[in-house]
C-alpha cells in the first residue's frame, strides 16, 4: 500500500488567530488553513496534518514572510516545552487577538450583537507573573532532534522541568523559565545539581521507580516561598541532606514539605504532605482579605491579574449593601469573600471538598460572617430544594471551569430569576453557548476580557447580564 504524499500549502497568509493559538489562512479555493506554529500576518508554506470537509489543519512548513507582528521569543525553549506559544508574537497583538476571540464567540456562538466591548485588561507584567510552578524528575531526559542526529551517546540524562506536550513520559531539561520570578529559576537549577552531584536517583517514569519525583514552587507576593517535593520513595539521610543545602542557600524559603508517593501519577490531592521546615502554608493578602496558601490549595496563579479580576467582578456586581448574592462554582471563596463585604449575604456552592473547608476558614479568618458554603456536584446541589430552603438571589456570580456550566444548571438560575448575572469564564466559547441558553431572559450588558496569561492564547472574560423586564 503506498503511503499518501503529505498535502504542501504554498504562499498562505494568515489573517487572524484561531482557537488554542493556531494562526488562520485560505487557501486559493476559500478552504480554511489553520496553521500551528505560525502568527497572523506571517505568509507560510505549511504541511497538512489533517484533512476535513471545511478546513485544514496544518504545520508551518517555512516562513516566507514574517508578520510586522512577529518579535523574537526570549526563551531558549521556545516551541519545544508547549508553554508561552506567543513569545513570538507581540504583546499588543496578543491583546487584539485574544479581544477579537471572545467578541466573535459571543457574536457567534451567543448570537448577540448590541452589547458593550470594554477594551482588554493587558498585564502589567507579561513575564514572571506566575506565583506557583510544577517542575517533574526524570532519569531519561527528552533529546532535541540535533542531538538525536547527532549519533552522540548522551551522559547528562537526568531531566527537571516539563512533560512534553502529547507525550507524558518525556520530560524536557530546563535551563531557563520565563513565567516565575527568581530565585524559581535559580532553585530548580540548584536543586538538580546538588542531586548529580550527591548521585539522588532521577524518577524513571516509564518503570516507576527512583527518588526525586516532582517538585513545586510557589511564592505571595511579599516574596516568601514555599518548597514542595514528591519523593517516590524515603530515602531520609538523602532527603535531608537536600533539604538543609536548599534552606542554607535560599533563606528566601519559609516552608518546605514533602510528600512519598509511589501511585501512578504525581496528582498531589491525596497525598499525605509532611512539613520539614516552617508553617506549612504561605499567608496572602489581597485588599485586606486574607488567605491561608497550603501545598494543595487552588488559588490564581497570576496574583496582580486576579486582584485586577475580582474587583472588576465586584464593579460589575454594582452592589447597595442589602443583596444575597449566589456565588457558583466558589472555588476557596475569594470571589465571595470580595463580595461579602459589600453585601447582605452570599451562599457558594463547589464541588471540592478541600476548596470549601478553605473557603469557610478564610471567611473566618476575615471575620465576615454573612457567608454560607455548600459542596457538591453543582446540577445536584443547585435544585428546586435548595432554592426552596435559601433566600431568593438579586445577583448571581458564576465562574464555572473551562466547559462551562450544565445545562441543568443555566436551567436553575433561570428559576431563581436574579436581577443580575456576572459571569466570570475562562473559556468564552461555553461561555457564550451558556448566554445564549439565557438570552431568553437576560441581556447581555457589556463584556470585559481579561489577560491572566501572556505569552499563551488564554485569555478569561467578565460578562454582565442584566434581567429583561
């Protein structure tokens, strides 16, 4: 059977960003080219990967002509770790495109056209914003092509950093990382070379078995860090051996923990965590509001931008003093708890167990006491019986997961009718499947995007819906 020749598009311009970052194009006929690897305003040559009735998908080939748009990435691993896919694309035109995403879902998918387009919140800091980062061990670390042309037989097999994307098992050694500010940088390196140099086993991911298995770094913002460690085994004189080296070289560590996992995955929700050195949580604070930052807690990993989201949410919210407001999907409460202090009451609902036991700790530790929190699977918790037994919402707050909310729930807040919807997304996309279940009985007010994530085609999105009359 002969192999099919792979399909060669010449001279494509792209024209717009697509979904998961991939750049748009046509071809002479009109089919649609969606091109990975390449920006809009690059023309290319590309390979198509995959063949369908309306569209291609495909890799840049060459670049022919390279986008005004088009700036040179900052890190060495650019387009081989799978993170920060826009290092080569400006950071003004990241805005536009991530701006012209969410306008064309809601104009396209919520079938809306009269609404208010508040310009993008870009961030202050498009590099080094992240405050917590997961680093993975490996003993089998993942050759570049160079060096696998090369026909060398490789010594340095030892490996911290990032799974290759689509293939789990390979684990790319970083040099450098962008997204977290140092000592991240400097932590991981001196991790893996007090490790060579003390001869500790790199996990071997495809047989399960060795010492150092992942590590995670997370940081507040008044510059004190947290140090986690998955071992897949106890080895304790090596452990602390490490330990001791890490806290007599960075006095910038406040805690350090440590977990023994030897399950399947390095998942860290429940594991057992020991703490070898201080609290065991970092403290944060955000316009007074405190909270309590543990190894597995879910908190925004973009700190200036998450304050940046919730008071605009709290804007958008345009609360009196005297409303109950629902708050979906709670998550710790952090939404809530912005909310709680400029409102009657407000009741969240969230499916993990451990986010909600934060959510009630917090409020206490906040003193604000109008704020109830319920767990559970939200289509089973948000009924016909729990509205029976709680007060009547003026303004609902959402902010579901990336697939948006369940129909059956779009079908509750339609029931409990509130005056007001602001709806926080991290996916436009279901969020405006979601409006448009609700434009029966909400407007659709204004939309304000919002950049957690520069460098990627991530972007989150504030809705105000407002009840027709």
């Amino acid at each position: 059977m002969k192999k099919k020749k792979n399909i060669v598009l010449e001279n494509i311009t792209l024209f717009a960003a697509g979904a998961k970052g991939v750049a748009i194009g046509k071809t002479e006929e009109g089919k649609t080219v969606l091109v990975k690897g390449a920006v809009p305003g690059d023309v290319v040559h590309a390979t198509v990967r995959k063949s369908k009735s309306k569209y291609y998908e495909a890799d840049m080939l060459e670049l022919v002509q390279p986008s005004p748009d088009r700036v040179q990435p900052q890190c060495v691993h650019f387009g081989v770790c799978g993170g920060c896919k826009w290092q080569n694309l400006s950071y003004a035109k990241q805005l536009d495109c991530k701006q012209d995403e969410v306008v064309n879902n809601m104009k396209r998918i919520a079938a809306v056209d009269d609404f208010e387009v508040m310009p993008i919140l870009g961030a202050e800091e498009q590099y080094f914003y992240r405050n917590k980062m997961e680093f993975s061990f490996s003993n089998a670390r993942w050759l570049t092509m160079d060096e696998v042309n090369s026909g060398n037989d490789f010594q340095d097999k030892n490996a911290l950093g990032f799974h290759i994307p689509g293939m789990w098992s390979k684990i790319l050694d970083l040099k450098e990382c962008h997204l977290q500010e140092e000592p991240s940088n400097s932590i991981r390196l001196a991790v893996k070379q007090y490790a060579e140099e003390n001869k500790l086993d790199f996990f071997d991911v495809k047989n399960q078995e060795g010492f150092l298995r992942s590590l995670m770094l997370r940081q507040n913002s008044k510059g004190e860090w947290m140090v986690v460690f998955q071992l897949y085994r106890e080895e304790k004189e090596n452990r602390e051996g490490l330990f001791e080296f890490l806290l007599q070289k960075f006095p910038q560590i406040s805690t350090l923990l440590f977990a023994i996992n030897a399950k399947a995955n390095d998942s860290i929700y429940d594991l057992e965590m020991q703490v070898y050195f201080g609290s065991g949580y970092l403290m944060e604070e955000m316009d007074g509001l405190k909270f309590k930052i543990g190894p597995k807690s879910f908190f925004q990993t973009n700190y200036k931008q998450a304050l940046n989201l919730y008071r605009k949410t709290l804007e958008f919210a345009d609360l009196k003093g005297g409303e109950v407001v629902y708050d979906l999907y709670t998550g710790t409460g952090t939404i809530a708890q912005y909310i709680a202090r400029s409102a009657k009451k407000v009741i969240g609902i969230e499916a993990v167990q451990e986010a909600i036991d934060a959510a009630i700790e917090h409020a206490a530790l906040n003193g604000l006491h109008n704020c109830e929190f319920y767990c559970g699977d939200m289509k089973e918790v948000f009924t016909d019986e729990f509205l029976s037994h709680h007060p009547k919402a003026d303004v609902l707050v959402t902010d579901p997961p990336r697939d948006g909310m369940h129909a059956k729930v779009v079908e509750q807040i339609l029931k409990l009718s509130p005056e007001k919807i602001v709806y926080v997304s991290c996916n436009s996309a279901t969020q405006a499947r979601d409006i448009e279940l609700l434009k029966t009985d909400y407007q659709l007010v204004k939309i304000l995007p919002v950049d957690m994530f520069p460098q990627t085609h991530h972007v989150e999105n504030i809705a105000l819906l407002v009840k027709i009359k």
